[in-house]
C-alpha cells in the first residue's frame, strides 16, 4: 500500500476513540471481579430493556466486544456494568462511518467486477545465440591449415563462404593408385574398390569427380561455412597442423535467437511451452519481434526466486544481436473470466490480504480475501468477495500492517461521533482530546492514580475502575485515596493521562 500524509490527520480526528484496550489492561488486573452474568452461546433476541422498551439481542463488556452475555449484570472482566446491543443497533457488521469524515478522509469506492482478461504477463529478459542451430567446422583428416580465411571470432561470415584451406599429403597416394588403374584399363570392379578406398579417406564425392574428369591430383580443400551467422569460436591459425575430429571453428545462426527471462515463482504454474511472444526493444518499443516459448528450465533461483524460460524470437531481419535487452508480454493462448479489483484496495498485513468493504447499510467492515495474480491496474480475488460489492479503493486507510488493522476501524467508528469537528480549527481537535468525568480515588502511586470514575460517553467507557498516568511523580500530591474528584486526561503514546484533578479544596 502507498502511505500518505494523511496518517497524521485520521490520528488527530480520531485518536480520541482509539485504543481503548489500554484502559482495559490498565484495570483489568486490578479490578477482576466476579461476574453476575453468564455467557450464551447464542444471541437470543428476546430480551427487553425495562428503560427504553427497546429489544435488546444481548450484552457485553465494549472492552471485550466478542464476548457476549445473556442477561445484565457486572462484567467479569473490569468493573462496570454489561452494556446492552440493541437489535435496531445491530442490523450489520462493521462501522458507521459519518459522510463528513469520508470526505475528509478523500475515501473513494470501487466496485467489484467480472472482466475477461488475458493470461499474459510482463517480463525482461536478454538475447542469447540459439544454440540449436550452431555449427561446427571440423576436419575428417590428418593435415595442415595452408589458408586461414577467417580472421578472428565474433566475425560475420555467410553460407558457404570459406573458413579454411586444408592441405593433406595423405591424399595423394589412394588418388595416384586410382589414376594409374584406371590408365591401365582395369576392370570396372578395380576402379570401384579404388573409389572406396578414397571415400573410406574422407575424398569427398566432388574432389573423386574431379580427378575422374581431369585425371589432376587434388591435396587441398577449403572448409566453407555451413551457416550465415556469426563465427563465435575459432580455434586455429594458418600453418597448423590437425587432426581427425578437432574442431577447427564454430558457426552460429542469427535468423532466430533466444530470449531468456526471469519469470516470477508465483506466475511458473502459468507458463507453458508454446506461448506467444510479442518482445520491444528496450531502446525502441515500436519495434516488435514475435516468438514463442520454447522451452521453461528446471530449477528455482536461491537467490531471486525466478524461473528462466527460453522463448525463440524470429530474427529473419538480423536486427536483434545477442546480449540485447528486451521486454516481453508473454500471452496465454485464451482469455479466462476473472474477478477484479483495484490494486490499491487490498491491504497486505503480513498476515493476510484484507478489503474494506462498503456493506447495503452503508457500513465499513473488513474482509480477508484470498488474491490471485495481478492484471495491470487490478488484481484477481480467488475468494472473499463477489461480483458487484462496493470497496474502498481510496487507499487513504494507510493500513501497512496486523497492529494497524486492528485499531484503525475502531479509531473511524469513534470518528463518527466527533466527525463535526473534523472541519474545526486545530485548536478544536486538540480540545476534543481531553476528557473529563468524576471519579472516586482508589489508589495514589509515583506513577499513576486509580480512579473508580463515572461513564466517559464520548470514549463510549461505562463507569469502571482504571489507572491514569500522573505527568510527573510530584504532580497532584494533596491527591488522598476516598476523595471525589473531577479529573480530566488525554491520550498519549504511553496511555491516558491526567492533566487535571479537582479536589474539594480547588484545582492540582
């Protein structure tokens, strides 16, 4: 996900409602009491609030929202009472989220939708000889390079010129024999066993018929390029000596080369033999060369978990040279139904991949999805939304992570109820975060007071009994544990804390 600037202006609208479970680790070890409700393990929408007539599905502590209660009574967990969840309340999950806090907050929907795409994907790679149809030059005889027509490698040569003349003094003997037989009118099957014997010497055909027609002895022959391409090996220089089998030079073609790419791990399930290729030139992207997929090679990258692929370019032009770097859209041989959404919708964790999701009442709720590949702009959901849903694709919620997640959607929640003063001066947001209630004193410590206090309704806190950070250990010091006070705190990063405390005598 991007993260924008915007982090500092949700925090200072909303930061008021947000981490409430400080208060709840702060009282919760000290104030465990026993409950006088029960768990259910069902909501039964039966129940009746006495003081409002409104039905009511059931009850729960707001500091541990899961845990939901058949009956009224203490909550288990801190000291406060259970607070009702209405079933007019109720009707769907998620939060409200006011239409002036979406604005400022610049959110923007999306929907979800079916679109027939291809299977392609983008990928980089460089040109290399196509191996396949490289040529070696090598001598059938014993003999000696008199001519070197090839200069050095990396030349240029074309089919049939010549690479090297050959002389072998091993030739002349069978070829003296065969013309003395043959000027002695000797039988037909004489001439014949001679013929063999030269062609068992590695005589070409040719050089037999010439000597045949001009009755002259040939002990030179010049090696000529099989291939147009380019000489990438040459291995011998004028006046050498060879022999059977040695490699004298080696001919690779240019009228189609390899373009060998990295493809990613999550995409090598998609690749298979015989895909089409359309490559740019990197330097000129109006130039296009078209290939296929020629063959995927075993074996993952350690290092970039990459899997190389040879795809064969058509190269008839000799415009592409190896080492050339080039892009590829490798297409699928059909499109398939696909649903999408932006990219910029789904928020990565770590943990999972989630969307906020705008639901028929308007709400805001979060939704693991199971993600597929991306497709430009949009990105394939295997599972977790169905076409036509409504998501935020603002990407204003800069949700980078698990924690963040977690208390961004109750900070919105919160944010409703103060979003008037989402358009105030500055000044007003940071009034807006200091809150005032009364309150008993439990306890004084250097660090902190513990108060058995009234409902804070703008936190949505029933009356409870919690610790507030003091600012320092000196600060309120005529504060006695029985008193009642009036006392205001603030959030901070290391919790609440007082910034006031009135006693009978006046202010601390």
């Amino acid at each position: 996900m991007r993260k924008k600037p915007l982090a500092l202006g949700v925090s200072g609208i909303v930061a008021a409602t947000a981490l409430v479970g400080v208060g709840y680790f702060a009282g919760a070890h000290r104030s465990a009491l026993p409950a006088t409700a029960t768990p259910m393990a069902t909501a039964t929408p039966d129940k009746v609030d006495p003081n409002t007539g409104r039905r009511v599905l059931y009850w729960h502590d707001p500091m541990v929202p899961n845990q939901q209660f058949d009956k009224p009574g203490k909550s288990p967990f801190m000291d406060m009472q259970l607070v009702p969840v209405y079933a007019d309340e109720a009707g769907g999950a998620g939060v409200k989220v006011d239409a002036g806090l979406q604005q400022n907050l610049g959110i923007r929907y999306a929907t979800v939708h079916q679109q027939a795409v291809s299977e392609g994907f983008d990928v980089v790679g460089t040109t290399q000889f196509d191996e396949s149809r490289a040529d070696v030059i090598q001598s059938r005889v014993t003999g000696y390079i008199d001519h070197l027509y090839a200069n050095a490698p990396m030349q240029r040569v074309t089919k049939g010129a010549p690479i090297a003349s050959l002389f072998v003094p091993d030739w002349l003997a069978p070829q003296e024999e065969y013309l003395a037989l043959k000027n002695g009118q000797m039988d037909d099957s004489m001439l014949t066993a001679a013929r063999a014997r030269m062609r068992a010497m590695s005589i070409p055909d040719g050089l037999i018929a010439a000597l045949d027609r001009t009755g002259k002895v040939q002990t030179h022959i010049v090696l000529p390029s099989p291939e147009t391409g380019v000489l990438t090996e040459l291995n011998v220089r004028s006046g050498a000596m060879v022999t059977p089998g040695q490699t004298l030079a080696k001919v690779a073609g240019l009228s189609t080369l390899w373009l060998v790419v990295e493809i990613p791990e999550a995409m090598a399930l998609r690749v298979q033999p015989g895909m089409t290729v359309d490559a740019t030139f990197a330097g000129d992207a109006t130039r296009h060369f078209n290939g296929r997929i020629r063959e995927i090679l075993p074996g993952i990258s350690a290092g970039s978990r990459t899997l190389q692929a040879r795809l064969e370019l058509d190269n008839a032009g000799g415009e592409l040279t190896p080492g050339m770097l080039l892009r590829a859209r490798v297409g699928a041989q059909n499109t398939a139904s696909r649903l999408l959404v932006p990219s910029e919708a789904v928020i990565t964790t770590g943990k999972r991949s989630v969307v906020i999701v705008k639901n028929s009442d308007g709400r805001l709720q979060p939704v693991t999805v199971t993600v597929g590949s991306d497709f430009g702009d949009d990105t394939e959901v295997l599972s977790g939304l169905s076409n036509g849903q409504q998501v935020v694709a603002s990407g204003q919620f800069l949700i980078d992570s698990e924690a963040s997640l977690k208390s961004i959607l109750p900070r919105l929640e919160g944010g409703t109820a103060t979003a008037a003063s989402a358009s105030a001066p500055a000044s007003s947001a940071t009034a807006a975060q200091t809150y005032e209630t009364t309150g008993k004193v439990e306890k004084v410590t250097k660090e902190d007071i513990t108060f058995s206090h009234q409902p804070v309704p703008a936190l949505g806190w029933g009356a409870m009994t919690m610790a507030f950070g003091k600012p320092s250990p000196t600060a309120f010091a005529d504060v006695k544990v029985g008193q009642t006070v009036r006392f205001a705190f603030k959030q901070t990063d290391d919790g609440y804390q007082l910034t006031k405390v009135e006693t009978a005598g006046g202010s601390q």
